[in-house]
C-alpha cells in the first residue's frame, strides 16, 4: 500500500523531504523571532517586540501552509522537533542583523527547491513557491530597512528608542 500512495502521490520523494526541511526551517524562523521578541521586551523596546512576534506568527503561517500542501499533494507532513534557538543577543543592533540573516537563508532555500522543482518539471511546486518567492522578497525588505535606521537615526543618545518607534511603520509596497 505504502508504495502505491507513492505512486499516487503528485511530488517526488526528493521534493517532499526539501519541503519537510523548509516546514523546520519556517519553525525555526518562527521560534527565533520569538526569542527576539521576547529578548526586546525584556531590554525594553516594546514596539520591536510586538514587531518579531508579528514576524514570529507569520513564519508559523508560512509553516502550516507548506505543511498543508505536502500533505494535499499525498506527501508525508512532518512536524519538526525545534531546538537551539538563540536567546541572547550582544546588542538590539544585533537582533536585527540576525533577522536579515535568517530571511536571506530561507530565500536561498526557497530558490534551491525551485531549481530543484525545475530540474523534476515539477510545475505545480512551482507555481505554488512563487507567492513565498514573492513573500521573501517583503521579508528581505523589511528586514534591512529596519537595519538600515541603524545607519540613519544611529544609536546615540535616544536613537535606539527612535529606531524602536520606527520598526513598527517600516512597509513593504510592490513596485
């Protein structure tokens, strides 16, 4: 039976096990801009607080949907054990420098399962990686507009609570 569901099943096991990767690396993301958030609130920026833990629940959306889409294409879903999540951080600057990071990782992963959907002609794969294709190209914005204030405002005096204000306003419209 088990080889018959395989057969049935509209991904290949090679793309299957690249979308289980990426559902741990969206955890990953999602328990990371939880670390920050909660890291902000306890050195006292509020408004990056509640910005990582929006970040936090957007990457557990963007979890759930590939998660979905496995399973709906006959693939097994798995739910990813999720451990060594960084919780401390030398500086606020650094906690922004660790969220660009991590959004250029996940990008370079979505494109290696692209060219690998591409390498299997798999249309229907890659159709549905072009809104997170598009997605990351929001996330990657945000994140370095937000580090970019560092540049702007600069961290002297009252300009980390300055930057603080502003992560929150920083938006993403498409050209």
């Amino acid at each position: 039976m088990k080889d018959l569901m395989r057969i049935k099943s509209l991904i290949s096991q090679d793309i299957e096990t690249l979308l289980n990767q990426q559902i741990k690396k969206e955890a990953h993301s999602s328990s990371l801009y939880l670390s920050m958030s909660s890291w902000c609130d306890q050195n006292g920026f509020d408004y990056s607080a509640d910005y990582f833990a929006k970040q936090s629940e957007e990457e557990r959306v963007h979890q759930l949907k590939l998660f979905k889409y496995v399973l709906d294409m006959g693939g097994n879903a798995i739910s990813p054990e999720i451990m060594g999540i960084k919780s401390d951080f030398i500086s606020f600057r650094e906690v922004f420098e660790d969220a660009l990071e991590a959004e250029i990782s996940i990008t370079q992963s979505f494109k290696n399962i692209y060219a690998r959907c591409q390498k299997e002609m798999d249309f229907v794969t890659m159709e549905f990686l072009n809104w997170f294709l598009k997605e990351q190209r929001e996330e990657e914005y945000k994140a370095r507009r937000a580090l970019e204030l560092f540049e702007v405002i600069g961290e002297e005096g009252t300009g980390r609570w300055e930057i603080d204000k502003h992560v929150n306003k920083i938006t993403y419209s498409e050209q």
